[in-house]
C-alpha cells in the first residue's frame, strides 16, 4: 500500500495557506504570558486543526476548544465501517494530544456568545473571554422538514450523519435485519455534509448486503436530479451491487424528497407518491450551519457568510467561521479536507492579526475519496484561490467511468494514507504511517 505520511499529507492540502503544522511554522514569536486568547467552539475537522496550528506554532498562546463529545468520531470513514471495513475504535480519537501541547480542552456545550463583550459562555455555566473566537460547529439536522420525522423519532430511523451513537445505530440495525429485507436510503437536498457521502454510504451498504444478506434490496430515494461523481457511482451500481440497488432520481414529472415517514408503521412516502415499507430506514434531512453560529449572529439564512480570504465573519468581528457552517461558492463542497485546508488559513490570520506576523495568500485544496467495493476508490478534488469573492479553481479532477482497476485501487491506497494524515494533523498525534516509513 503506497503510504501517506504527515509530511506527504502536507504536500497534499497544497501549502493551504501556512502549510502544514510544524514548531516552526510561524517562526519565533515574542508575545506576554497570557496576552492573546483565541476561543475555539468544535472540535472536529476544522475546529481541532486550528488548536493544533496554533499551540504547536506558539506554545505561549492561550487557546482554548470547547467540545462536549469526549472523543470525536470522523463522518468520513464512518460509511467504511458500516461496510465492514473499519472497526468502530478504527474512526474514533480523543483529544490527548492537543492537551499535551497545552490547549485548554473543554468539555462542555458552547451555549451563547456575547459578541460585544467577546464571550462565549457554556451550559456548565462558564464564560470564556477570547481575543478570536473560531466557530466550526458543523451541522444542525432540519428533523422538521419530514413529517412524523423528529430527534426522537430518528432513534428508530437514524440518519447517521452526525457520527457517533447514530453510526453505531445504524449499523446495528443493519446486522438485525433479516436476509430478504428493504433498506431506504434517504440523501438530502443541497447544501449538506459531504456531497459523495450518500453514494458512498449505499455502496457500503450494498457490499454488506451482497455479502451477508443477499437476498435483501437497498432503495435510494433522492431530491436531487444528480451527484457529485454520479457516472462514476452509477457505473458501480451496475457491476457491483446489480439488482441490489434501486436508485430513484428526481425528474420534472417525479420528485423523490422524502415527505413523511411513519416510524411505527416503517413506511417512508416520497413527494412522487412512491411509498416504501422499510425493514431499515436511513433518513438524512436537509441542514443547517451548527446552533451556536446562529446564536452568535454569523449566519444568514442556513449558512454563514464569509470571507474567501480568510474565513472571517462576514457578519461579526473578531469571529472566523470554517467548515460544513459556512455559505462558500458551491465549488467548494463541505468536506473533512476542505475543514482542514481552511483551518491553516484560519490559524496564518489569527497569527497575523494577534501576534503581527506574516500573513501567506490564501490556498485551499479538497480531495473527496469514496470507496465503492474492496480496493476499489473514486475521488473528486482541487485547488481553490479567493478571488473577487468567487474562487479561481485549477487542478481539477474528478474520476471517471472506464478508469481501470489499478487506478482505483491506488486512490484507495491514497485514501487510507490520507486517513492517517489528516487525523494525525487533528488531533496532534503521531501518524503510524510515518512511523512505519521511518522503520
């Protein structure tokens, strides 16, 4: 397997902004004891990146990442577990080694920010004063769009899009069910959380059933009249998972949005009219930017507005905005990787504003990896520059249908060395792949 390291993994995100995190990022900094707070709500993709940026460039900053989950699980990898492919433990970490680089972990909800004091309080009844605040607190689901759909009601039907006890539900029910049983797969509508993950997730999901129930079916209802990689996944469809998956696309004449569910009855009826009885129902409502963004005032409509050049708050001062949260140009999709690349930036301006030192132009780069079968990846990327408000994209790439076997099987080699990069680069550990190529 062709092995991504840390420092691979930084030459892969394209130098987004400051580059990869290292002790000398920001070189030497001369700054007081205490001087300089910066607040982080989110300790994801975006949110975790940005500590570890920080501390890891100046030890002496004070920065602190309110998170009310004790371990993170990744949604991009999620889908492989429900394949069968990854352990639960495989897609969860912790924060130990952000604390050990001296980042204040608080675990707690992030309740409400007083923009004008510069505050954010919490649920535990805390108040934490920042210089910069740095919101990446993912999504919110819209449960009142469906009828008869509701937080409670998806522990029956789960959605498992905010990972964690949802994956774990879902997966569960997956093993329960009986050979010869009906999956209803239910996508949102755009914008939402990973634009490939629904596709993924069906292919995952089909693997298991060919593999373990294969006289059962998975039906893909979808609001949308097409996918990110769609020729792709379709060509999928047919050689993998034929007679398996039944995909219903939106038209002119049939809209395929999930209206209501019944969660006793286990039916799930479509605004085409088409009405399903499911043995297991994964449903994923339309989104939103995280509550504690809109509590802040930095959302308009769903999402928060902000600017290319450095995720600041188009709305409030002194706040950045990153990750699944924002509105960005549709170019852009709401990724792991995309959270990440716009962390450094995030981290480069924070440096420049609070500790005057160099401010890099602004470079952001997406890679989107979807596993499809065993050894076998497609992938969707490329790089962005803020210009005029709008992104001046190069270097795109999106796999197509009729790429050989060999060419999947290395983007899936990629992906996992990918993996191990980006999470290692999260949460301050050290990456085993690194370690196995120093050996």
């Amino acid at each position: 397997m062709a092995e991504i390291t840390r420092r691979d993994f930084g030459q892969m995100i394209g130098g987004a902004g400051i580059g990869f995190v290292g002790a000398s990022t920001f070189g030497s900094f001369a700054i007081a004891q205490g001087a300089a707070k910066v607040v982080i709500v989110g300790g994801g993709a975006g949110g975790a990146s940005v500590a570890h940026a920080l501390k890891r460039a100046e030890p002496k900053l004070d920065v602190t990442l309110i998170e009310i989950n004790p371990q993170y699980t990744t949604c991009f990898f999620s889908n492989l577990y429900l394949g069968g492919f990854r352990t639960f433990n495989s897609i969860t970490h912790n924060y130990d080694g952000l604390k050990k680089l001296g980042v204040k972990v608080v675990r707690d909800w992030a309740s409400d920010v007083d923009t004008a004091k510069r505050s954010v309080k919490t649920a535990g009844g805390r108040a934490f004063a920042y210089d910069k605040l740095v919101l990446s607190p993912g999504i919110d689901l819209k449960y009142a769009g469906i009828e008869g759909y509701s937080k409670e009601a998806a522990a029956i039907m789960p959605h498992a899009w905010l990972p964690g006890a949802q994956t774990q539900l879902l997966k569960s029910q997956l093993e329960k069910m009986k050979d010869g049983g009906t999956v209803v797969l239910a996508p949102p509508n755009n914008p939402y959380r990973c634009p490939p993950g629904p596709y993924e997730r069906a292919c995952m999901i089909a693997h298991y059933l060919k593999t373990r129930k294969p006289k059962s079916k998975l039906v893909i209802v979808d609001p949308k009249k097409a996918f990110s990689k769609q020729p792709a996944f379709t060509e999928a469809f047919d050689k993998y998972y034929k007679g398996i998956i039944e995909l219903n696309l939106s038209n002119d004449i049939d809209d395929f949005s999930v209206v209501r569910v019944d969660t006793k009855a286990k039916i799930v009826v479509t605004k085409a009219g088409k009405t399903i009885t499911a043995d297991v129902a994964n449903i994923v409502p339309n989104q939103r930017a995280g509550t504690i963004a809109h509590q802040a005032g930095c959302a308009d409509g769903d999402w928060c507005p902000v600017n290319l050049e450095n995720f600041s708050s188009k709305k409030v001062a002194n706040v950045y905005v990153l990750g699944d949260a924002t509105t960005v140009p549709v170019e852009m999709p709401k990724s792991g990787f995309t959270a990440n690349s716009q962390a450094k930036v995030v981290a480069n301006d924070i440096a420049a504003e609070l500790l005057k030192k160099e401010r890099f132009p602004a470079r952001y780069r997406n890679t989107c990896w979807s596993m499809v079968a065993p050894d076998d990846s497609i992938k969707v990327g490329g790089n962005f520059v803020p210009k005029d408000g709008k992104w001046e994209t190069s270097g795109n790439f999106v796999t197509k249908a009729g790429e050989d076997a060999a060419t999947h099987k290395a983007n899936f080699d990629e992906s996992l060395g990918w993996y191990s990069g980006i999470t290692a680069d999260m949460f301050a550990k050290a990456d085993p792949a690194a370690a196995k190529k120093k050996a």
